[in-house]
C-alpha cells in the first residue's frame, strides 16, 4: 500500500507496484461519521508484482 499527497492522476500510477496507492488529497470526511476514501492502482501490472511475491515466497518454503 502506497501514500499519496500530491494532485497525481490515473496514468501517473501506470506500473505503480504497489498493490494501490492511497491518495490524501481526495480522501474526505462526510457527514462526520463517514469516510470516502480514495485510492489509485495499476491492476495488471500490481497483480502481476503480487504474483511474483507470491512465487518468491512459495520457492522460500
């Protein structure tokens, strides 16, 4: 999981290996008791970097 605070947009998370990407800036507090949060990913290539952990970890077993 990423941290973001900076007024990025969706292509700037292409290839972003992190599984997603937690964006500060859009994240709001509504109504007072709820919250809207806002996070930017890459799926394919996030699902990839996650399969390849995966596969390390198993080889390490």
């Amino acid at each position: 999981l990423g941290y973001n605070d900076l007024p990025l947009v969706s292509i700037d998370f292409n290839h972003c290996e992190k599984s997603s990407s937690f964006d500060a800036g859009l994240t709001k507090v509504m109504d007072g008791n709820m919250v809207k949060v806002l996070s930017w990913y890459d799926n394919e290539w996030g699902f990839s970097c996650r399969m390849l952990d995966t596969a390390l970890a198993l080889m390490k077993a």
